[in-house]
C-alpha cells in the first residue's frame, strides 16, 4: 500500500495505567489510508510489538494483530465517510463503567457525581495495599459497584485469605475481579477455586480467546480483538486514543452489547483536541459529529508523514 499516512502521538496519564507498565507517556500513531483513519496503540509490557514494529509491518506483511484490527477499522471508516454517513447510524452504545489507573479517592468521588454505578480500578503492585483502600471506599460510597483488574497479578491464598474477612455487603459491591490469576497456565482450576471460595465473578481479558467457558465475563478490546458473538461480552478500550476508543464503541454498539462496557477511558490522559470532542467522561456515550468515526477537523489539522518516510527514518 502506497498511499498510508501515519501521525504518531504521546498520551501523558496522571498516574500509571497498568501495574505491568511503570510509565505515563504512552506512544502510538493514527494512520491514514484513503478515506479512512485507525490507530496503532501498542503496549510492548503486555506483549505486543513496538510502535517501531507496527508500523514496519503495517507498511509490510501486516500480520500483526495490531495492525489487522487497525485496517479492519480503517475499512469500516472509510467506507461510512465516502458515504457520507456516520458508522453510529441507527445504533446504540451501550452504557460505561469508569476507570481510573490506580486507586485514587479524588477520581472515584468524581465518577460518583459524574453518574457512573460502576468503576473498573487498576490494582497494582501492592495488591493489598490496593484492596483495602477499596474495601474503605465501598463503605464511603456503598452504592458504587467495582470491577477490580489485576492484570494477573493476584495470588489464589492472598485473595482466599483477603476476602474471608469482608463482609456479605462488601462482597456484594464486587462487580467481578479481571484477570485475577493466570489464566492458561494451570489458571482454570485456580478460577475456579477462587470462584467456590468467594463468590465472586471472573473475567477474562488476556485470554479471552482461549476461555474455556470458565469466565462469567469475556472482556473484548477491539483494538486487538476481533469482536466476539457472545451474551457474556463486554467491549472495554486499549487505553489508546480517541479515535481507537470510539472504534471500540462502535464494535459495541454494532454487536449489539448491552453490558456495562469500558468505553469511557479518554479522561485518563491529558486533554486534547480530541478528547473535547469526546466531553467529560460519563456513563453515556458521546459519539463525535461527522461521517465515519468523526473527528473530520481533528484529523485533517494534523501533519500527516507517509508510512515509507518512517521506514527510512
């Protein structure tokens, strides 16, 4: 392809996004093809190529999954902005849970009088740190309901020790944990242990495409993940841009996802062009003005290189 066009851009979070990624500067790049746009958002910690690789093999065999998802979107946008129709036309988005990086009382008292019933919370490396300040918060904020992140972190007799001393009522607050365990290395049995032990509802992120049906919940990211026909789905962001988060809630929107998703992720980074579009993050969606995914003068403001000057670079 001789006509790709790429901006590449850094997001500066307030706090760590990820207990596996010791940084606030996340980099990426929007890129262009025609008519339409997409967005390569790489986080190297979790596995994926370099922004370096991506658009490599973007301008190449294109066989990452990054960049797969990202012309996949491109080809949706493209072809609803030739039309001149929005991609949201006819369609719903399904409501959000906020998130916040790390635990952080100002951010939770925020989402509360933003409307949001529920928030996805990042645990860290002090896992127990992390559990308390969020056991003290349900009983600061009783009707919030969380959905905890461990990124496979946890440990099966930390959390079995942990939660016999919660009460019934601060159990009840727990949406479900994510990823709490490793999944496919001998993580099934341990799901399941920790489920009969507690209660408590397990999503699967990481792995969602080997879940064996173990998993209440199937956590879908676009970005990486084709979309997935399935009633325990729920769509959640890449942590990426603007542009790769409404893809994200128009994937949702277009498979009819009812669940409580994480679509609402662009308040985690420092304002932008883009995210003013989007507005204050809340549990209702604002989907941009425009055909295709919108942002039309965003898009076109910025200095656009072609792919093949970043290879020579």
């Amino acid at each position: 392809m001789t006509n790709l066009w790429v901006w590449k851009y850094a997001l500066e979070s307030a706090t760590t996004l990820n207990s596996k990624a010791n940084r606030r500067v996340y980099e990426g790049a929007l890129v262009r093809l025609g008519s339409g746009f997409g967005c390569l958002h790489p986080w190297p910690e979790l596995g994926d190529a370099s922004l370096a690789e991506c658009l490599a093999d973007l301008a190449g065999p294109q066989n990452l999954p990054l960049v797969k998802r990202s012309l996949a979107c491109i080809a949706q946008d493209a072809k609803a902005r030739e039309e001149g129709r929005s991609l949201f036309e006819g369609l719903q988005v399904p409501p959000s849970h906020a998130t916040i990086g790390g635990f952080d009382r100002g951010a939770v008292e925020q989402a509360a009088a933003r409307g949001f019933t529920h928030l996805k919370v990042k645990a860290g490396s002090q896992i127990k740190k992390d559990l308390s300040q969020i056991r003290d918060a349900i009983r600061e904020w009783p009707s919030l309901r969380w959905r905890i992140d461990f990124n496979e972190n946890g440990n099966l007799d930390h959390f079995l020790r942990e939660f016999r001393e919660w009460s019934d009522e601060e159990m009840s607050a727990i949406d479900f944990l994510e990823d709490p365990l490793p999944y496919p290395r001998g993580g099934a049995e341990s799901w399941s242990t920790l489920r009969e032990a507690t209660g408590l509802a397990l999503a699967n992120d990481r792995w969602v495409e080997k879940d064996d049906g173990s998993s209440e919940i199937l956590v879908v990211k676009p970005a990486v993940n084709e979309m997935i026909r399935d009633p325990r789905v729920i769509v959640t962001t890449y942590l990426d841009h603007p542009l790769g988060q409404v893809f994200a809630a128009w994937e949702a929107a277009h498979a009819g996802v009812k669940n409580l998703c994480g679509l609402q992720t662009h308040g985690v980074f420092r304002k932008s062009d883009f995210t003013e579009i989007l507005g204050e993050p809340g549990p209702k969606f604002r989907v941009p003005e425009g055909s295709g995914l919108g942002f039309i003068e965003a898009l076109e403001s910025l200095e656009w290189i072609k792919l093949n000057h970043e290879r020579s670079s």
